[in-house]
C-alpha cells in the first residue's frame, strides 16, 4: 500500500483528509484542526511556529515565501532551527543555490503521513525527487506532522535534505573519474530541434522554412540517448565509473575486436562498448547489490564489492566508483540473434509466396517466430539480413530452420556478404538439408572478420528454378552467430 495520496484541495475539503491517510490517528489529527489553522497560508503558519525560524526566512529570501502563499496547494518538509545548523554557509549566501536549496523542502498537492506502510518519490519544486515514507522524508524523520494551513500542510523535519547531482550530473562534475568522465563529456553533440528554432522566412524554391542561424539547437549526449539515460530525475539508476587504472584496462582488453582502419576510431568503439555496460535501470543500494547486473544491451556485468572504492548517492539512484569490471569474453560479447521473421530485403518481390508463421517447437515448450517461402520459382533466390557492428572476430553460425510443410526435402545456404544491382556478392557455405520437423540448431560453419564492420547476411535458396511442390522452399527461425575468439 502506498503511504501517501495527492490531493488538490480547497479549504471544505478538509472535511475529506480523514478519509485518504488510512489510519485512526489522521481523523484525530482532523479533528484537532482549528479556525486559527485554517486562517493561515502556510508561509504565515510556518512563520508563526518558534522552531521554523531560519526555513522561514529562507524562504523569504527565496521568493518562495509568495509561492507558498498563493492559492495552489503545497506540501513543505520544514528542518528545525537545529537541523539547519549545520548548513553550508556557502549556501546561505549564495541566492542561487539557497533557492535550489529550499526548493528541494516543497511540493506541490498535499501528502499527510499516515499509518499505511510503503514509499513514494514525490518531485519537488527544485526538480528533484524525493523519497518519502510513513515518518521519513529521505534520511529525515518527521517530527512533527500534517500541520494544516489553508493551502496545504506542511511537517516538521529534524535534518535538512541536500540537492543532490543526478547520476549525469555527478558524472559531470566529479574529478574522480577524469578519463571516463572526458570520454563520457566527448559524446555531447547539438542536434537540431525545428520547433525551438526561429523561422525569418520561407525558401522560395523548396517552400521549407528559414531559421535563424544558431537557433533550435539542443544538447545531447550519445550516451544518454542509446545507453540509459541517468539524467532522468524521474527514474533511478545505478551508474558505474571507473577509476583511469580500470579504465584503460578494461579498455584494452576489449580492444582487438574493433579494429579499424585508424587508432582513433578503435579506441572510441572499444570505449563506448565498454561504458554502454556499465549502467542500469533501477537502484541497487551495497545492501541490495548482486553480484551482476545485466545493462541494456544484454551483457552481464560483474559488481565485486571489494572493487568499489567509493559509492555516492544522488538525486535519481546511485554512483559506483570501481577499480576493476573484469567482464568475461563470453559476457560481453554474448551471440548474435537474426530473426529470420525480420527480413532487410528480398532479392526480388515474392510477397504471395512469403509466410511469416507462429508455431510451436516442442522442444523448448514456447512457440516461436519464422518465415516460410514456398514456390517462387527463381534461381538463387536470397533472403537478405542487414547487421551493424560486427566485431573484428571468428564467429561460429548456426541456425535453426523447420521443414514441417515440405515432404520433399530441400537445401538452402547461409552466407555473408554485400548486394550490387540486386546480386548478391556472397561467401557462401555448403548447402544443408532441412531436414523434417527438426528443430534443433544446425552448424553452419566458422568465418572471420578483420575489421569492426557492417554486413549482410543471405539465406539463398536453389541453385536452379523448381517446379511448384518440390524443393523451391526456403525457411528460417534465427540465425545465431557465436563469438569464437
């Protein structure tokens, strides 16, 4: 059950507080509520309570004292004179971040604390989220709660919550990690945004609007974009950085399989493989930690505790400082899957002939996927899979393909290469017979690559046209290419 509930609410509603906290003690609560409460804004009564003093003069630096004071509802977790003691007085004296500072104690609705159990990440108006439970907001206990004023309540606190970095914007400002935060840094791009550009005119020619030089453009970063992205407040996240030692070792071990044609381009695909594993969806505090996540791209990540030199809490999750990530080959470079459901081409149009099937395979219980091609009457006629980033490896394929339509048996050909004027260029295998109704995986054979690449692959049918009803068949379930290393 969740502890709180949101509510925008006038003053007769009050009437209705008893019914959403869940407990006896918020209907006492209710009860204790007086015309003098109910007079005050909750700038006025946060003003009026003697331990508040130095939070209600911050807010009045701030400019929130107006903000709290108008007609919306608010939620304020107010630290006591003595929690704030302890205040940088860097803070204090820089309106900027005092304003980030007290934004980080307000919320907009109201949430009363009740007796129900649970939590909830509620956003306050600095942006950040916070978490909040049935006597706690973050690591502060409530001691003193849901005092009522007309636009909202407000608890009394006995620590005060810093603002913390995201995870993206510890990265940024951290010096502990200075190779892999400039690598990190070295993705930021501008991409151009048209409805946040200024339009000065129209192209006679084109009929495509004009923008004004400069504008529209909006930052990004590669990482965020394709990895997870950890500058989400409204998520939480477990980033791993590495110390520069790990960093450049990790880095080289990887390294040989993203040969290219300069050092430069290896280095950056051999580096962002290595970082695009290193963080995750979901917080995982010491307590919680596996000892392997699994990132986005489906490579598992070891999290050895006694290679974590440092760990930082922020606004949206987690940062880990590690001396060591010792990936396995076999974690991270884990098979390639090509459905054969998902075609980049055909050799020429063939759609009547073409099936794309749900079936059932017996063997492992789950029904699957494929494509069926039956009677299309054309010689070599090839089936076409497009992948990017192949690793400068040996790879072993296999692949799984179901007769269960054609008595007669026939043979088609896995191999990779590139397509011109709709021939394909094509180092192909020997032909296999699909067999009947198996549904194992099939060794194709073994090839190479000497450089990071993209590549075509072909399933290719008959060296010669049939006749309807004999072997001019062609099926696939998947391709599977196994790194050999």
């Amino acid at each position: 059950m969740i502890l709180f509930r949101r509510y925008r609410f006038v003053l007769p509603a009050f009437l209705y507080l008893a019914a959403f906290a869940g407990c006896t003690k918020v209907w006492d609560d209710h009860n204790q509520i007086t015309d003098s409460n109910l007079k005050n804004n909750l700038y006025e009564a946060i003003k009026q309570n003697t331990s508040l003093g130095k939070f209600s003069d911050m807010l009045a630096k701030t400019g929130y004292d107006k903000i709290i004071s108008s007609s919306k509802t608010y939620t304020v977790w107010a630290p006591t004179d003595q929690a704030l003691q302890t205040l940088d007085p860097a803070i204090l004296n820089d309106t900027a971040r005092l304003k980030l500072f007290v934004g980080n104690h307000i919320a907009n609705q109201s949430y009363l604390e009740g007796g129900a159990t649970g939590t909830l990440r509620v956003q306050v108006l600095n942006g950040k989220y916070i978490t909040i439970t049935a006597a706690s907001f973050d690591s502060a206990h409530i001691v003193a709660p849901n005092q009522y004023a007309n636009n909202g309540v407000f608890h009394t606190i006995d620590k005060f919550i810093p603002r913390y970095d995201n995870c993206w914007e510890f990265v940024k400002n951290t010096t502990a990690v200075p190779l892999m935060k400039s690598f990190l840094s070295s993705l930021d791009t501008l991409i151009r945004d048209p409805s946040k550009a200024v339009q000065i005119g129209v192209d006679p020619s084109t009929g495509q609007p004009v923008y004004q030089p400069g504008t529209g453009y909006v930052p990004h970063n590669k990482f965020l974009d394709s990895v997870v992205d950890v500058s989400d407040e409204s998520g939480q996240y477990t980033l791993v950085l590495l110390t520069d030692n790990a960093y450049t070792t990790e880095s080289a071990k990887i390294t040989p399989w993203f040969a290219t044609g300069t050092a430069d381009s290896t280095n950056y695909l051999s580096r962002f493989h290595l970082v695009k594993d290193l963080a995750f969806k979901g917080m995982y505090t010491l307590a919680q930690l596996p000892d392997t996540l699994v990132s986005n791209y489906g490579v598992k990540t070891p999290m050895v505790k006694s290679a974590i030199v440092a760990t930082y809490k922020t606004s949206n999750g987690i940062v880990y400082i590690m001396n060591q990530v010792n990936f396995t080959k076999e974690n991270k470079f884990p098979s390639i899957y090509i459905q054969g459901e998902n075609p980049s081409r055909f050799q020429a149009d063939r759609n009547n002939n073409t099936f794309y099937r749900v079936r059932y395979n017996p063997l492992t219980g789950k029904d699957f996927n494929d494509i069926l091609m039956t009677d299309y009457n054309f010689a070599n006629y090839f089936i076409a899979y497009f992948r990017k980033g192949l690793n400068s490896m040996r790879y072993n394929a296999y692949w799984v393909a179901v007769n269960d339509v054609q008595p007669a048996l026939y043979q088609q050909r896995f191999g990779y290469g590139v397509i011109r004027n709709d021939t394909a260029f094509v180092s192909n295998f020997a032909p296999q017979t699909v067999a009947w109704s198996n549904y194992n995986e099939v060794y194709l054979g073994q090839f190479s690559f000497s450089s990071y690449t993209n590549q075509y692959f072909f399933v290719t049918g008959p060296n010669v046209a049939t006749s309807k009803g004999t072997t001019d068949v062609i099926s696939l379930d998947y391709i599977r290419l196994e790194p050999a290393f």
